[in-house]
C-alpha cells in the first residue's frame, strides 16, 4: 500500500495559495479591523451598534470595514428577526496562521543551511 493511501497518513487540506490568502492580511493589517475582529471573537456576535459603542469611529466607517472583513471572509453577518449581527468567522485566521506557521518553518530551516554552511 503506498504511503498516499495508508489509513495512518491523511493528506494535507489543500491550502490556499499565499496570493489567494491576500485579501485575508490587507484586512487585517488594519487597525480598526483588527480591533473589530477582536471584539467579535471576545463579544460573540453583535450589531454595527454594539461595535461603535466607546469609540469614536462612525457607523458608517464599521460599516465599510465589516465589508472588507466579509469580502476576505473573516466575519459574516447574521439576521436576527430585524436585527443584523456580525460574527467571526475563524476559519480564514486558521487558514491565514498555518500559511504563517509553514513560512515560519522554511525561514527555520533556510537559516539552520545557513548556519551549517557558516559553521561547516
């Protein structure tokens, strides 16, 4: 049995590529949305409302970032009865951090040939 089919080695979920997953970081690299993403994951769910509740950013401006966060598919929002809610969606960030984690380990293993061919 060849080692793509043994019951021991699923394959990898297939990942994005790095420019796929663009949108996902300009989103984030954003100070306002940031701070969006991180009320959400804290606070649940909430409306444009809750969001703009103690600072000083209009409905308007959550509003516009909120739409860039769903276009990179960080947050969706949810209608309950006549209310709209906001909530996050943690698939992308996990998606974003393994595309992170895997850079992070070619940085690792570049720098340990450097240091072989330094040191050797």
């Amino acid at each position: 049995m060849s080692r793509s089919m043994s019951p021991r080695h699923k394959p990898a979920p297939k990942q994005r590529s790095l420019a796929q997953q663009a949108p996902i970081f300009a989103a984030l690299g954003d100070e306002v949305r940031l701070k969006l993403v991180a009320a959400l994951c804290v606070g649940g769910a909430m409306s444009i409302t809750q969001l703009t509740v103690g600072t000083d950013i209009t409905r308007q401006a959550v509003t516009k970032h909120l739409g860039v966060l769903a276009a990179a598919g960080l947050v969706r929002d949810v209608k309950l009865g006549r209310e709209r809610l906001w909530e996050f969606e943690p698939a992308q960030l996990d998606e974003a951090r393994r595309s992170l984690e895997q850079i992070g380990a070619q940085w690792d293993r570049a720098l340990a040939r450097l240091k072989l061919a330094v040191e050797g």
